[in-house]
C-alpha cells in the first residue's frame, strides 16, 4: 500500500490522505470517505466535481 492525496472539488475542495494500492484505489476510497459525512451541501451536481489523485513520494 502507498500513499496518495486524494481532492474532490467543486465550489469547495476536500483533500484526504489515503493509503491504497494504486491510484484508482485511492479515488475509490477517497469517495467512500467523502460520502461518509455530511459534505454534500457544499458541493454542486457531480458533473461540476473533479478528482486529483497525487501518490504521495515515500
């Protein structure tokens, strides 16, 4: 497992560190954590929401 920064962003960002096998884990985990809280009333439609994965250098 490695590291990656994870930013879903909108109006607002949220940024998470996560620890996934590579980067397409890494989003799918960002999301799961995003979606756990109450962060929706800061953020528009999905279409408007971008994703960055970063790995982050050990």
């Amino acid at each position: 497992m490695k590291p990656f920064t994870v930013t879903i962003r909108d109006i607002t960002a949220w940024t998470t560190m996560v620890r996934a096998k590579d980067a397409v884990h890494a989003e799918a985990v960002a999301w799961q954590l995003f979606q756990a809280g109450d962060r929706s009333e800061h953020f528009e439609e999905d279409s408007d929401t971008t994703v960055q994965v970063e790995e982050v250098a050990s």
